[in-house]
C-alpha cells in the first residue's frame, strides 16, 4: 500500500485532467484505488500483456475478486454517498468479464504511471520503497519506456486518423472540383476556401504527427538501449554476487524480478519493431538497432541458478541448474536440450563457438529446458553428472593441480516466439577445480576462495592478482569464518592483530592494512618451523568451530586468534586459575587452554595446555574437560568458570538397570594426572584425554609378542575403568608420529623395552 500512500500525497496536486487520465472515470475511477489500494498493491499486474492469451483466467479471477471486493467494501461503509458510488462502479466493472486481459492491462499501466509520477515529482520520497535505490532507478526508467512505446501507439493511430480524415476531404475537394467544372460553378466560393484551407491544415497536422512519431521511435529505441544495458549490467552484478557467496557475502538469489524485466524489455522490442514495420518506409538504422538489441538481450537471459560445487572430486556425483529468463517466450514445438562440457582456462578465454578440444568428459552432460508454471521459472536440472576423467594443461614453474581452473559450459539453441531465427545461448559457471583424491581438497578450496574474493570484474577468465592489500584478506577470512560458522560474532582487533603476524610470519609485527598479502604466503608456502601453509591452518579452525565450538564462539566465550607474546601481556596481571580459550597456533584445528598458574618459589607463570582437537572434544565436549581441570577457575578477565559454562556441561549418567557401576571419563593434566596412583587396587575414574595424560590406547592384531602382551593387559586393564593412569614422560607416548602417522609395532615395542618390570 505504500505507493497509494505516496500518490495520495501528490493528488492534490495534479490537475484534474492528469487525475482523469490516470484513473478513468468509467472504467476505473479512484475509488477503486483508494479503497482496494492494499489488494491491488499485493497482485502480479507486470505480468499481464494483451498477446499473452494464456493468462486470460488469471486475470478474469483477478477482476472477479475485484468486483467482489468492491461489493463487499460497499455493504460495509457507513457512508450512503460512498456505498451507492462503490455499488454503481462494481456494476460497471462487469463490461471487462468480455475482455479481462484488457482490465489486467490497464491496472498494470495505471501503477505504472504512478510510479513515473512519483519518480518525477517526489523522487526522495519515492525511494523509500520497494526497494533500493537502484531498483528504484531502473523500475523508473522501464516505467518511462513503457510509457513512451504507448505514446508511439498512440501517435501512430492519430496520424492513422489524421490521413484517414486527410483522404476523406480530399475526396471531398475532388468532388466540389468535378462540379466546378461541369455546372460551372465560382471557384472562389467561401466552402470551397475552406475545404482548401482544412486540407492545408490536415496536411501540415499530419507532416508534424508524423516527424512526432518517427522521433518518438528514435526516442524509445534510445530509452530500450538504456534499459537493456541498466539490465546486463544487473545480471553481472546478480553473477559476482553468487559468486562471492561463496566467501560468505550476502546474496539474494531471487531471480523474479530480473526475469519480468528481460520480458518487459522483450515485449518493447516486439512493440517497437510491429511500430517500424507500420511505418511502411523502412528505416533501417532503427531495424538494424532493434535486432541487435533483441540478440543480446536473447543470447543474456541464461543463469546458471544453482551453481555446481566449485571443487569436484571425478567420478563423484554432481548437480547444476541452468535457468532462461525468456522461458515463456521460447516457441513451442521442439525441446530445448541443453549441453554442458567443461573446459579449461584458455577455452573461456576464447569463447565464441563451441570448443573442439574436448578437455575431460562428463557423464550424464544434457538436460531438457522444462517450465514450471506455478514457479513461472523455466530450467533445465542436471541431477547426476560426473567428471570422468580430466586433461590437464602444462603446469608452469611449481603451479599444482589444485591451482588449475575450469568451468562448466551449457550451450543450446533456443528459438523465440515472433522470430524467424534461432539463437545459439551459451554460459560458463563459476571457476571450479578438479580433483582426484580427497587430499587435494584443501588447497583445492583455497584456490576457489581466492578466486572468489580477489578477482575483478569483466576480468579475462581466470585471472587473479597474485597479491592483496591485507585490509581485503582479512575481511575475506573474517567473512568465510562467520558465514561457515554461521555465527554473527566477527573476529575482533586482536584476532587481525595475530593473523597478520601469522600470515606475515613474523612475531611482533603490525601490519598496516595496505600491505600486500601474496598468494605464495596465503597457501603455498608452508608457515615457519610448521609443516602446513596459513589457509590450511586457518581453515582447520573453521571446521573445529562449526562442529564443535559455534556456540561458545558465539557467546564470546573463546578468545580465538592470540599469539603466545600477546597472551602473556593481558595474563600477567591475573589471579592463579585465571585462563582463557585460544587456537593452537602449532597445529591444524586445535584449540588450547591458556592459564596462570603459580611457580614453586610463588611466582606465576602462563601455562598452554596441549590442544584439543575434533577426536578428543567428539569423546568430551569443551566445557566438560574445562570443569575437570581443577587448576583453571575464571575465564578471562574474571568470570567464574561454572557460572560461564554450566549450560554447556553434560548430566551425570544414571546408574543402568543392570546395576552396573557408571563409567566416565575425565580431563588431568600436568601435576593432577601424575599425582594419581596407578595401582591396579585404586579405583578411579578413566582418564578420558589422551593427548593430556600423555598416553593413547592402541589396537593391535593377534598374535603378541612378550612385549605387546604387556600392552594388552595395560589397554584391558585400562577398558575395566578401575585405574587412571599417569603420564610416562610429555612426548613418549603420542597419537601421532612426528610425520602424522599412527605409532607402529616397532616403535611400541621400542618403548617398551625402556620400561621397568615395575612400569
């Protein structure tokens, strides 16, 4: 109801004739538009056109309901003078049930004439709805196309009428002629003036409503050239947006409103080419304008909707959707089939024809162009595609297989209603990389996400800058670790603070926001003393939070992203127990407990918990190891550690119907872990932690040597749950080697031969 509010407002101040024109008082007066104004604001008018026979029913049900309404506001209004006026005009709305398409028009032109009067008399108030500003500029502008192409049609009619009245006195004329010369009659005479001097004067109305019509053409050709361009520029930006979502930006995929503007533009074009071919003269500059026009705006209206995934594993399954826009414009008869292959960086390059170097092939490649008439979307689905096998280009200097870019491209031929020719329509999806091994996935991913955020527009397929101000890296990791998170809580000053130091790999260091970050230093080379780069780092922190931290850091629980120097400072001054919550900064997706404890001569010093990673917080959550630890109290600066994370701790476990005594697991660490005996006759709790009692159960297979048989009875011992282990020494026992594999038999047996019959 927004616009009547605004055209109630600027009413007044139009004369009576516009109002007149506006709203007829015949065929639908402002009262209809007053007091229906919220029903008739709610309904799909743009659709309607006088060609578009198929919507008949719709808008027949749409005057029915009108009518309808009209009475029933009739019978409900206290005044007499409103009720017999509302009663009278839904009488006379029954003339349209012959010609409903003609009433579903003629609503469409009226609120279409509303909006170029808003737009021109009271732009600021305008722009308070129904959306942005440019969507306001561009209904605006479509609206004044609109307009101007019903201008031309009526120009043309009158200049229809002015030579049909034109013919009829110059027959007229021919007539008082032939009587002149056979009775003989005085040429001069007054009515044969007259007629001379109206002939004149029809003559001359009709050179100016000619000239009129022909510029009001060039006019509209004009306008239809602005807002097809406004429109393209429009479905780049829709494009960029989609493709930026992946990063974590916002993106609003409703293409509706970008579809009824490609067919309000399609159906001016059919308009404006009928207008030129009624002329009778061609002109061919206009002609040649329109069908170019028309080819563009054709070859634009193929989306890819639904994108397929940016990294592909071949021989996975996969799915994409390709959308037109035109859909309930393309003529009957022949399905549409559309094809997809995908090509490597140069083919998008070089787009123009379909590639004939095939680069890979792709299983289940074609899909029919189906509607959808309750969605009034036209698609075609690719439900079960798959890369089968992939060629790979010559990789230059120490480039890898997951820096290497492809896309898909859909291709067909679609044939318009109203057009001789069918157009070839083709589109490329967003970059994707191809892999053959879940391991590649990773530096796949970063590839994708540094695509995604660094490249520009219009670019040349697939070129990125190989370096970055810092300001945009950081926005791009703050956006990816919200959006896939999914939480509102941003990284803060100090998280960007460590970062760069991280990424920069230099301690101590303050990056200013327009230092370049390289693609080198984001995921190729490995971080000092580490053996993995900064985005596979980073990114293990992404998956550690979404699975099993979102909420802690949502409610600001966890610090995040600190280094150890930065700790230090905001620690030092804070009672025994106090701690908080931080990312290892050592290895992929861990997250460590940091807290000041005291010293043996009654100093404190700052204690780093090892991290605990998915496989340890999968066998007790985060706030549960934090109430075990009896040596951390407060979380940073000073809240109590049981009023922070009561919500999050688990319920005891009842005792089983069997009787059976309760099993738990527990958290030591440091001195706690080490001062519990480990005699077989003391009864505790089961040390849940491997990583922080410094020991890790191990399968073995049948048959054991002396030694493993040592190790069974231990790990059958430890299964029992009567005995909690202290640890050996800090790094004797690990879940992982130093290279990232499990412990092998050698190696146990190694160890435990360094144990004494007493171990």
């Amino acid at each position: 109801m927004a616009q009547w509010i605004h055209m109630s407002q600027l009413i007044p101040c139009l004369p009576d004739e516009t109002i007149n024109n506006l709203y007829p008082p015949a065929a639908f007066p402002i009262e209809v538009r007053h007091f229906l104004a919220e029903w008739i604001e709610g309904q799909r008018w743009e659709d309607f056109a006088i060609e578009k026979v198929e919507q008949e029913s719709q808008a027949q049900g749409l005057l029915n309901q009108m009518i309808a309404m009209l009475q029933s506001v009739s019978q409900q209004n206290t005044n007499v003078v409103d009720k017999m006026k509302l009663m009278q005009i839904s009488k006379n709305m029954i003339v349209f049930q012959q010609e409903p398409l003609r009433f579903g028009v003629m609503v469409r032109d009226i609120l279409r004439k509303e909006r170029v009067l808003l737009n021109t008399s009271q732009p600021s108030q305008y722009q308070q709805y129904p959306g942005s500003e440019s969507s306001c500029s561009n209904m605006q502008d479509t609206d004044h196309l609109v307009l101007k192409v019903l201008d031309v049609q009526h120009t043309r009619q009158k200049v229809h009428q002015l030579q049909e009245e034109l013919n009829w006195e110059r027959q007229n004329y021919e007539g008082f002629q032939g009587q002149i010369q056979q009775n003989g009659l005085d040429p001069t005479k007054p009515d044969v003036n007259k007629l001379q001097s109206h002939i004149q004067q029809l003559e001359y109305n009709l050179k100016v409503m000619s000239t009129k019509r022909f510029q009001l053409l060039k006019e509209s050709v004009h306008c239809l050239d602005r807002c097809q361009t406004q429109l393209i520029s429009r479905l780049k930006a829709w494009r960029r947006e989609q493709h930026s979502a992946t990063i974590g930006h916002p993106f609003d995929d409703n293409l509706n409103p970008l579809q009824t503007w490609c067919e309000q533009l399609l159906g001016v074009n059919g308009r404006l080419r009928q207008e030129l071919m009624l002329i009778g003269d061609p002109i061919p500059k206009l002609q040649e304008s329109l069908e170019q026009l028309l080819q563009v705006l054709i070859k634009s209206s193929i989306v890819v909707d639904k994108q397929p995934p940016q990294v592909i594993k071949t021989q996975s399954k996969f799915s994409t959707t390709v959308r037109y826009l035109l859909g309930e414009k393309v003529a009957p008869g022949k399905p549409v089939v559309l094809k997809a292959q995908i090509i490597n960086e140069l083919q998008a390059r070089n787009l123009g024809s379909l590639p004939s170097d095939n680069v890979g092939e792709v299983i289940n490649n074609t899909a029919i162009l189906e509607h959808n008439t309750s969605s009034k979307s036209t698609c075609a689905t690719f439900r079960n595609m798959s890369i089968k096998k992939i060629k790979r280009a010559d990789r230059k200097g120490s480039e890898s297989v997951t820096e290497e870019k492809f896309a898909l491209l859909f291709s067909t031929e679609i044939t318009i209603t109203g057009c001789d020719t069918p157009y070839r329509v083709q589109m490329i999806s967003l970059p994707l990389v191809v892999i053959v091994h879940g391991s590649q996935d990773n530096n796949a991913l970063a590839t994708i996400i540094w695509d995604c955020a660094f490249s520009e527009a219009d670019r040349v397929p697939f070129i990125v800058p190989e370096r970055v101000p810092w300001r945009l890296m950081y926005n791009t990791l703050n956006s990816k670790f919200t959006s896939e998170v999914h939480t509102k809580h941003n990284l803060d000053e100090y998280n960007q603070h460590f970062l760069a130091q991280k990424i920069f790999g230099k301690p101590d260091f303050a990056a200013s926001s327009n230092m370049m970050v390289s693609w080198v230093q984001f995921n190729k080379e490995v971080l000092p003393g580490r053996s993995f780069t900064f985005w596979q780092w980073f990114e293990g922190v992404i998956e550690l939070t979404k699975k099993h931290l979102k909420t802690y850091w949502s409610e600001g629980l966890i610090f995040g992203f600190i280094g150890k120097q930065h700790l230090h400072l905001i620690l030092k001054d804070r009672p025994n127990g106090t701690f908080l919550l931080r990312f290892s900064d050592s290895e992929i997706g861990g997250i460590t407990i940091a807290y000041v404890s005291a010293t043996d001569n009654g100093g404190q010093k700052i204690q780093n918990i090892q991290p605990f990673t998915k496989k340890d917080l999968e066998i007790r959550s985060l706030a549960d190891r934090i109430m075990d630890i009896a040596d951390i109290t407060h979380l940073y600066p000073e809240f109590p550690k049981h009023e922070v994370f009561k919500k999050f701790f688990s319920e005891p476990q009842p005792s089983s119907a069997e009787g059976y005594i309760p099993v738990s697991l527990h958290t030591k660490v440091g001195t706690e872990a080490g001062s519990v005996a480990h005699s077989a006759s003391t009864v505790a709790p089961l040390t849940g932690s491997p990583h922080n009692t410094g020991f890790h159960m191990h399968q073995f297979q049948q048959p054991f040597s002396p030694q493993e048989s040592i190790a069974q009875d231990i790990m059958d011992t430890a299964s029992a749950s009567t005995v909690e282990f202290n640890p050996i020494s800090p790094d004797v026992f690990s879940e992982q080697s130093p290279t990232g594999t499990n412990m092998d038999l050698d190696d146990f047996e190694t160890l435990l031969q360094t144990l004494s019959p007493e171990d």
